[in-house]
C-alpha cells in the first residue's frame, strides 16, 4: 500500500491507496494532516496533525491501520514536529522539533533529546537508517546532517541548503534526497562514503 498526504478533499490529510493508486481513502480524519510514515510492520502510520484550535502548532499522532484507533503522540503547545522515522524495531520513532531531534519509545513514552548541529538552527525532516544506528537530517539553510544515536556526534555531510525529503537504500550505504541544485528539482544520491 501507499500513504500520502493531499489536499483533494479542501483540507490537508493522509491517506491510503492500493499500490496501483485504486481504494484510496482518508485515514487521518478531519483537519490539517500530513507527512505519513509507515512502521516496520506496515500496520501503523505515524503522521502530524495540527491542533483544532491552533492551527501553527502541530504534534505527532498515529493510527493503526489495523482497527483504525489513532493516538497522540505528543501534545506540544508551540512548534512543528517534522514528522516522524521509525526505527527498524517498531518501538522507537526519530522526530525534528524546533532545534532538537526527538527519539521517542512509542510503548513507553520515554524520549531522548539530542542537541541541535549548532544552536538555533531547526531540525526537519530525520530518516533513521536501516540498522538504527544513525539518522539523516535536514537543517535548512545549514544543510544535511548525520546523528550518530549510540554517540550523538554529529557531522555535515552536504553543504546543499536545498536538500530534503530523504531516503536511505535499503543497504544502509547511500542516501537519496530531493534538491534544487541546478536550480530545477531533481532526485540526488549522496555516495557511501558520505553516509558513514
């Protein structure tokens, strides 16, 4: 299946389709809804949601696809959770807020806070490698970023202040990433030896 956000029904929402696009349907309810991303086991979709009555401020939420119950995740009162990247575990979920990348124990609430790649400057967009050991991420205007979780070191891999939407090859060796370098937007590869 495939889980995407869209705005066709007047709001921004997640949805759900069949991989040749046919039984789409809304899974996130109503309001402002978006960025999905699917648990290890397919089961569960973790996405953000703005709050009714505050719009601006969003938090992570998400619904098991399974009976359909959704739940919070978070309940900050300011900011914008980036949306969230499981972990190859399924009890752990990596997310971006404010200057801050977040780990979460989703059975147990327990987070763990890493410091920011330099002091004021956001965290968007984590994407947790395949093993679990390290976590691409966006800094805007600052570049691309690799966490390593067991030390919390943290290096710029890419100078591109354009570069988001990543995605690690299923061998945990190279990255792909969405920028506008050549000032028209194209899909990238960053080689192996920058992802390590």
């Amino acid at each position: 299946m495939i889980a995407f956000d869209s705005d066709r029904d007047g709001s921004r929402g997640v949805y759900v389709a069949n991989t040749d696009g046919q039984q789409v349907h809304r899974v996130s309810g109503e309001g402002f809804a978006a960025i999905p991303s699917w648990s290890p086991d397919g089961r569960t979709l973790a996405f953000v949601r703005a709050e009714p009555n505050r719009p601006q401020v969003w938090n992570l939420w998400t619904i098991n696809l399974t009976n359909g119950r959704s739940r919070r995740l978070t309940s900050y009162p300011v900011g914008q959770p980036s949306g969230g990247s499981w972990f190859p575990d399924g009890r752990r979920i990596a997310f971006g807020h404010d200057d801050q990348l977040v780990v979460m124990n989703v059975v147990t609430g327990a987070t763990r806070v890493y410091p920011p790649s330099r002091k004021g400057v956001s965290v968007r967009t984590p994407v947790v490698s395949p093993d679990g050991s390290r976590a691409v991420l966006q800094a805007p205007r600052d570049g691309t970023w690799l966490l390593e979780f067991r030390t919390g070191a943290m290096k710029k891999i890419l100078a591109d202040p354009s570069a988001e939407e990543y995605t690690w090859a299923p061998d945990g060796r190279r990255v792909a990433y969405h920028s506008r370098a050549t000032d028209t937007w194209g899909v990238w590869i960053l080689p192996p030896a920058a992802a390590r």
